[in-house]
C-alpha cells in the first residue's frame, strides 16, 4: 500500500505515544510539516492521496522517521525544528540555550508597559537566546540593552537571533536600539565598567533577568526534555533556587541608577522569598507579579 501524509502521521504519533512524549499528535504533525517543507493547509487537502514514488518525497520521508526518532528520545521539538516563537517573534535555538517560554512573556510585556518612554538604557542577565533583549528591542523604544551570559554557545545563539531579528533594520526607517552581548558571570560580565559599557556611563535605568531559578534538587523530577535536553546551567539554582536572586540583589545596586527598576522571573512559589531578598538589599517597591494561568511569575521592585 502506498504511503500517504495520514499514514506517516499515524505512525509518527504512534511512534511517540509509545515512547512516552506528551503530545504526539500534535509533534508529529509539525515535524512533518517540517519533513516535507509545507503548511496545515497543503496537508488538510493532500493527506489522503498516495504520495507519488519521487526522490524529494523519499527525502522527506526519510527526513521525517529521522526526526520523529529524535522526539522518541524526548529531544525538545523546538531543538529538533530549531525555533521557537517568543514575543511574536522566532527565535532560534538550540541545546545550549533554554527554550523560551510563554511565561516569560509576561516579563517582557510588563516592561514594556511601563517603560514606554524613549532612551533607556536595559541590562539583561542571563539572557540565553537573547529572547528578552531581543524582543525588547524590537518591540520597545530603548536606547541600548547590554546582555551577558556566562555560556559563550548561549551568546552565539544570541547573536545568530540579534542578526536574524534586528539585522538591517536599521534601513528600515525605525532606528534599532543596540543590542550588545557580553560574556561574563552576572555583573562581571560588565567590568571594568568604563571599558565595556564606555566612559561617563551612568547606571542602568532597568534591570531584567529570567535566572536560574529551579532547586538543585527538584531537577531530576522535571520532564526528560528539559532536564535532559536543556541546559542544566540554566535551569539550576542551586540548593535552594535562590542564588541568583540573592547575588542580583547584593550586587545589583551599584550598576543601577537612582529609580531604575527591576524585573525577574521567578518559581511560582519564590515570590515571598525573592520579595525579601530584594528588601533586604535595599529595593523598595517590590511587586509579585502573576503570568497568564495565575502563578506568581515576575518579581519587579526599584532602586531608589
Ligand atoms: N521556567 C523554566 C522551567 O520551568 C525554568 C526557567 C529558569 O530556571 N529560569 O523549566
């Protein structure tokens, strides 16, 4: 019997369901979207006819058990199709950096929302693919955003994004607000100040970070692809998951400018703990922010 798109779609999810991936339909589908280089709608009218005996249908044919066998062994989707849409935009990704997550959204969104304004300058930690910086610089009206991470192959896929996503817009009209990419554990990634950032630089107006923030210890317990597939670096927050609040807090200050403000992601259940280690830091104003489904997402506060 010849093969049809349906057929290989079966098998595909069958395929998945056995090996235990949560939604095999749904990753099946768009894998073989991808195998055959086409869309829903080409699918939703061809996929009852028998494919023709073509080399190109061979090689997608081929293309796609490839990949359905990556997802059998839980390879995040978005590693396999090498994309993931944060902001309205794609971004590219890859097993080095963390998958960007609709949660995260709700972090951008809100400083957009409240700093509408032209000309300030962003510092975003950890930033992995850039998904934050990038997004703000796209969607926002900022002067500049610095962005570190400690992992020189995150910074390569932030840099792969910066070029995809704010490459020659320059031409455009809109004037892009820069984008630079340091690498350097947090806030050694600046220094020393006058060098990197430049001389007569004055202090960050907003801070944003989506830290690690998982407890060592709960990281066995999470889905094999992301405990598996995604960078343990970035998910980690040690023994307690706070580290990086707690060292942004202590350090954060002296890099900020008088009634700068900050925002991070955080667990659902940190928001009391954050919330005190930015007080006891000296930030005022802290606010525990929820994401779409209701979890306390961001902790935002200011530096006065
Ligand atoms: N939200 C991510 C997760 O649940 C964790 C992100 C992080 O540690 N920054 O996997």
């Amino acid at each position: 019997m010849k093969q049809t798109l349906q057929s290989l779609l079966t098998f595909g999810r069958n395929e998945l369901t056995r090996r235990g991936v949560p939604d095999p339909e749904l990753d099946a589908k768009y894998l073989l979207l991808e195998a055959f280089r086409t869309d829903m709608v080409h699918f939703l009218m061809n996929r009852s006819r028998p494919l023709p005996e073509e080399e190109e249908i061979g090689e997608g044919i081929r293309r796609y058990r490839e990949m359905i066998g990556l997802r059998g062994k839980r390879i995040p989707l978005q590693q396999i199709l090498g994309t993931q849409e944060f902001m309205g935009l794609s971004f590219y990704v890859n097993r080095h950096v963390l998958i960007p997550r609709q949660d995260t959204e709700t972090l951008a969104e809100l400083v957009l929302r409240e700093h509408p304004g032209e000309g300030e300058h962003i510092l975003d930690l950890c930033t992995g693919s850039g998904c934050i910086a990038i997004s703000l610089a796209r969607l926002g009206n900022f002067r500049r955003i610095t962005a570190a991470d400690l992992s020189a192959e995150a910074l390569k896929v932030a840099e792969r994004n910066r070029e995809g996503l704010l490459g020659g817009l320059d031409e455009g009209g809109k004037a892009s607000c820069q984008v630079e990419l340091l690498q350097g554990d947090l806030f050694l990634a600046l220094e020393p100040t006058e060098e990197v950032l430049g001389e007569g630089w004055d202090g960050f107006d907003v801070l944003v970070s989506n830290p690690p923030y998982i407890p060592s210890c709960d990281i066995p317990g999470l889905e094999a692809e992301v405990k598996d597939y995604e960078p343990r670096m970035a998910l980690d927050g040690s023994g307690d998951g706070l580290e990086f609040y707690r060292r942004i807090a202590r350090d954060g200050g002296r890099y900020l400018k008088h009634g700068a403000a900050v925002y991070l992601e955080i667990g659902y259940d940190q928001g009391e703990k954050v919330k005190q280690i930015l007080q006891e830091h000296g930030f005022c104003d802290v606010r525990i922010i929820p994401d779409a489904a209701g979890h306390d997402r961001v902790a935002a506060a200011g530096w006065s």
